[in-house]
C-alpha cells in the first residue's frame, strides 16, 4: 500500500525544485568529467542517430532550419553573418 505524503513543514528549509536539481547535476558532472565528456556523449548520439535514419536526415533537418533562418530575419542576415565569418581565420 502506498505511504501517504505528509504535509510539508513550513519551517524546513524550501525543497529544490526538478530544474535546480537537473542543473546542480549537469554543473558536478561538468567539473568531474570536462568539455570532452560532452563531446563525446555529443559524437555517440549523432553517430547513433545517423545510423538509425541515414545521412540523409542531416541534411533535410539543415534545410529546414535554413529555410526557419531565412523567413525569420531575411536574406540580408546572412550576408552580414558570412561577413562576420570572413574576418575570422578560426
């Protein structure tokens, strides 16, 4: 049978909440395991996900967000971001 929850006491400290919670644990895991940790985790999922629905898929879900890109701020912004790339050697 299921033990009932009691009442939260008003005098606790506040409980965290599952957003704090979740960062907490992303920041303890960012100091153990460093940036290629999540290039890694990074790299499996493409992999995983290229293999699952082809190369293919890549290249659509691209299209889409440049098409997205284009309808929301116009042919001029990317001129002035491939602008800003130019001087960049890096």
């Amino acid at each position: 049978m299921a033990k009932k929850r009691q009442p939260a006491d008003p005098k606790a400290a506040p409980r965290m909440s599952i957003r704090e919670a979740g960062r907490k644990g992303g920041l303890r895991v960012r100091e153990k395991y460093g940036h290629d940790f999540y290039v890694g985790i990074g790299t499996k999922g493409g992999r995983a996900l290229a293999d699952k629905r082809g190369s293919d898929y890549f290249s659509e879900i691209g299209k889409k967000g440049g098409d997205s890109t284009l309808q929301k701020h116009g042919i001029k912004f990317y001129s002035q971001i491939g602008s800003k790339s130019a001087g960049n050697d890096s």
